[in-house]
C-alpha cells in the first residue's frame, strides 16, 4: 500500500508514533523514526521494523527546534531523496488548571505540540512543493475539538493543529499535496498510563464504544490517510476516539 515511499514520523520512539512505524513499515514504507530524548527506544522500533523486513533509520532531533528540524530534512534528502508522508506526532503534556500553570508549562506544551508541527510542515512543505505530491498527517487530539479542564495549553495546541491542517490543505492542494488531521481519543500509551484510575473511570464514561483505544486504531487511520486510497481527501480531521468527541 506504501512501498517505497518515505516517510517522516515525528515522535516515533513510543506510543502512537512507534506504532505507526511499525504499521506503515508493514505497508513497505521507508520510515524515518525520529525522537528526541529516547534513543534506545527508537533504535528498538528500527531493529524490529528491520528485523521483520522492512526499511528504518532513527533521526534524533527535537521538533520544537525549527534549525533541528531544518537539518533533520536536508539529511533526509541526502539519504531518500524525497519525502512523500510526514506524519506529525510528537506530542507532550504538562497538564495544571489555568490559575496554576505556569508561563513554562503553557510555551512548553505550544511549542513542541504546535511549533513542532509548523516547523516539520514548513520543511516538508519546500520539498513536496517541487515533487508536486505529499501527505501530511497531523495528529491533533479529541480535547483539541471539545475541551478539557486541566489542559488549557494541550487544548490549545491541538486546536491550533487543526486550523493550521486546514489552512494548509488550502495552501497546498494545487500542487498536489494533501494535509489531514487525525484527533485520537483516549488511547492507551505512556502519556495516558499515568492517569489515575479516577480520571480513565471519567473518560471512559464519555466514550460511547465504552473501552481505551490502542495506538494500532490510529496508525491505521494514519494509513490510510497516507495511501492512495485517500488521494480526495484534504483538510479533514477523522476523530478515532470510539465516538468520544461526537
Ligand atoms: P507518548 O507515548 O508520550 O510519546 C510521545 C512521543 O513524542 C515520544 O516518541 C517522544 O519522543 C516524542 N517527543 C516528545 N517531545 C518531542 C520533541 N520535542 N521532539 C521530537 N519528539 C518528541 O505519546 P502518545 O500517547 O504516543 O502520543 C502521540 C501523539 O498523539 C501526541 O501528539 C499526543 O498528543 C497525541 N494524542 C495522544 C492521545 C493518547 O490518548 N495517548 C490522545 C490524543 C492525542 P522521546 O521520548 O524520544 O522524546
């Protein structure tokens, strides 16, 4: 379904980001796995994704550093020659109730979850412009649609990443390119494992389908987005959220 494109997964050392490695991988994909702090942890999704047959390297480079990201493409170039799918997953919380949170905990949260985006679409944005064809997959939230008390600047940045999807699925569908969001519910990974029982009993409430999502549930969905199959598809966000945020 992918073979030989390249793709650029963000934050792909855990979580949602290593699955879809994996997944895309799966599809025949040539998947750079980038991270930031998690070395061991990326270098183990490219021995399996390599293990199993497929084509993986590791690329460390934090997104909210628009040089970094800069040189993480021109690298890419250097290798591959082309990217055809970046896909925007790195993501971080630093949750608090408004009156508490601080300046830190509020640019921290923008400028990895939404800087980070901005910086990796601008680069991916030069190079696809000249190949005239590319996918961007932005990975935004169900809080970013509806809210949540205690995530003002988690909620923000998600937001922000689906004005920015569709402003940019405007900007660029000319030429070709084709710029999706995808908005997880609550998914089971390290950001959610630290949850109380409390708080997932509360979640699970509002879910309609009335159990946790896995990150397979959503790196399917960024494949699909990322194939042919959804070659007429732009500025949308599909919620993968068990009917969470309907
Ligand atoms: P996770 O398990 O905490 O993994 C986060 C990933 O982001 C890690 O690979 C981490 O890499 C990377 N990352 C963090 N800061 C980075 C930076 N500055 N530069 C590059 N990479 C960075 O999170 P997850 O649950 O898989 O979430 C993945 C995405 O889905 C996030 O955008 C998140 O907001 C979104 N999401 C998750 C849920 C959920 O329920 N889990 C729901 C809605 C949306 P290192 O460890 O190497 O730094």
């Amino acid at each position: 379904m992918l073979k030989d494109k390249v793709v650029i997964i963000t934050g792909a050392s855990r979580g949602i980001g290593s699955e879809t490695a994996k997944i895309l991988a799966g599809y025949g994909a040539k998947v750079i796995v980038n991270y930031c702090g998690s070395k061991e942890k990326a270098e183990s999704v490219v021995t399996q994704i390599t293990a199993n047959g497929g084509t993986a390297v590791v690329y460390k480079a934090n997104v909210a550093n628009a040089e970094e990201v800069e040189v993480m493409f021109a690298d890419v170039m250097k290798e591959f020659g082309r990217v055809d799918v970046l896909v925007n997953n790195a993501g971080i919380t630093r949750d608090n109730l408004i009156l508490k949170m601080s300046e830190e905990e509020f640019t921290s949260v923008i400028d990895t979850n939404l800087g980070g985006v901005f910086h990796c679409c601008k680069q991916a944005s030069k190079i696809m412009l000249k190949q005239k064809s590319g996918r961007i997959i932005n990975i935004s939230s169900v809080v970013g649609l509806i809210g949540n008390a205690g995530q003002a600047n988690y909620c923000a940045a998600k937001a922000g990443i689906v004005g920015m999807t569709k402003a940019l699925a405007r900007e660029l569908g000319s030429r070709g390119i084709t710029v999706n969001a995808v908005a997880p519910g609550f998914i089971q990974t390290e950001m959610t494992d630290v949850l109380s029982d409390k708080v997932k009993e509360m979640v699970l409430s509002q879910v309609p389908l009335k159990k946790l999502g896995v990150t397979k549930d959503i790196a399917e969905a960024v494949a699909f987005l990322a194939s042919e199959n959804a070659a007429y598809i732009t500025g949308q966000v599909l919620q993968v959220d068990g009917g969470m945020g309907m």
